[in-house]
C-alpha cells in the first residue's frame, strides 16, 4: 500500500514541477531545438530555446528561437531572435503541432536561408481538435459552458476543468464527443450545465493527507492525521465560500480538456466564467 501512495505522490509532483517542452524543427533551423516555456524571464509565457540558423548571407548563425502567443493579431508566431517566420491561427492553450492536418503553420516573413525544410513542431502541443468558441457564464444557480469544435479526430471525450486563479486547475465534468467515432469536419456544439457551488479548494489538503500517510505507521496516527486535515479542509471550504465556489462575483476560470482514444490529453484556451 505504500508503494502505491509513493507512486501517486511521485506522478502528482512530477506533474506539478515537470517543465513543458516542444521541439521544433526545419525552416532554416539547422537541428532540432527543444524551445522550453518560461526559459526567458522577460517573457515567461514564451517557448524558449538557442539554436543555429542558416542563413544566405551570413552562414550558420546561433539565435533564440521562440514560439509565442500574440494577443494583437490573436495568432502563434515562431520567431527568430524576435522576428517571426511562422505564424498560427489556432486558438488553443498551447502551440499547434504538425503531426496531423488539423493545424497548419503559414509563412509569416521571407526565409533567411535558400530552400527551407518543411517545419515540425512536436511535444507539448495542441492537436486533433481544432476548438472554435468557448464561453462560460453563471446564471441563476448553474455554471454554463458552452463550446464548438470545427474539426476532431480521433476524439473520446472532453473534461470541463475549473479554476480560482487561471493556472491551477480541476476537473468538474464531463462530455462524450458527438463525432461519429470521434471524427468530424463540420462544426459541432456543446454545452455542460451543473451548480456554480464547486469548491475547489480542498484539493490541495488530498495531496497533504497522502505526505501524512507516507511518514507515518501507527495507525491510530493515520486516522489522527486524517482527521485533522479534514477538519482543515472543512474549516478552509467554510470560511473561503465566496472565493473557492465557482461563481460570476470573482475571478473564475474554464478551460476544456480534449482527450483521445488513446488517452492522449489536449487543452482549450482559458476563458474567464462571466457573471448574470
């Protein structure tokens, strides 16, 4: 039994602490490139890495090769050293890949070298869905989601994930996909309804009643410790009601989790849940 708490334990700091990657490759980048997000303090939700570029003029050249959101043109642009060369459409949480058709990255500047290889962009990447509108609003009692998917293959469900600060985030419901055997090339809508009333703050005491666990024998101990963090988390959900519900006086937010048959696991953007 312990081994299992320390496995869970491992998996859920891993995750927490596990940094996200994407690979990129082609264009005139000489070789593969693991771009890392945050790697540029100054630009901390950028995909950051150094590379080697060719150039017609002036040869091999090492620059900073980046994949960023920008909010004016409401696209990804793959730059080099701050230049962008590709850019994306794709509204979603994280770049585009290139492992299928449903993304594409389009030539956004002249190349600096002669014959461009095609471009890869692979890891961390959104894929397979293709999301069109997100919207999440509070109404009555009930928080509603409703969104459209312009493209699936390959899907099995979405997760209807919330969160109190925008980065943390819980799972609250689900929806099967309504693509026949989760592949389609119209629009498709969805909606989910449940309570505005999920806390979310009593999460993070799961992990804590697990260190417990671990460090401890005697089972009297355990139940002590148990006990005590319940009480705790009783005690937070209480005094914290207004700011662990979800609901439209606070800052709130929804993002959609898209995952495939093989349980591959992609995000939505991150909407913000508006108020009645």
């Amino acid at each position: 039994m312990k081994k299992i708490y320390t496995l869970f334990l491992t998996i859920l700091l891993y995750s927490t602490v596990a940094a996200q990657t994407i690979t990129v490759n082609g264009g005139c980048i000489s070789a593969p490139v693991t771009l890392t997000l945050g790697a540029n303090p100054e630009v901390p939700e950028a995909y950051v890495g150094m590379g080697t570029i060719n150039t017609t003029d002036d040869g091999p050249v090492s620059a900073e090769i980046a994949i960023l959101w920008d909010n004016e043109t409401n696209s990804w642009d793959l730059m080099y050293d701050g230049q962008p060369y590709f850019t994306s459409t794709a509204n979603t949480s994280v770049p585009p890949g290139t492992a299928s058709t449903v993304f594409s990255w389009q030539t956004a500047a002249a190349a600096p070298c002669a014959s461009p290889a095609a471009l890869s962009v692979t890891g961390n990447v959104a894929l397979w869905v293709t999301f069109g509108t997100i919207d999440a609003y509070v109404k009555g009692n009930n928080l509603h989601v409703n969104w459209t998917t312009e493209k699936e293959v390959n899907n099995d469900h979405f997760e209807i994930e919330a969160s109190t600060d925008g980065e943390n985030f819980t799972t609250v419901g689900n929806v099967k996909s309504q693509a026949e055997n989760g592949n389609s090339d119209i629009t498709l809508n969805y909606e989910w309804t449940a309570s505005s009333n999920l806390h979310l703050g009593v999460f993070p005491y799961i992990a804590v009643v697990l260190i417990l666990l671990l460090l401890v024998r005697r089972r009297k101990t355990i139940w002590l410790a148990s006990a005590v963090i319940g009480l705790i988390a009783v005690t937070q959900l209480s005094c914290k009601k207004d700011k662990d519900a979800v609901s439209g006086t606070e800052n709130y937010y929804i993002r959609i989790a898209q995952i495939d048959k093989d349980g591959t696991k992609t995000y939505s953007k991150v909407v913000r849940v508006n108020g009645e």
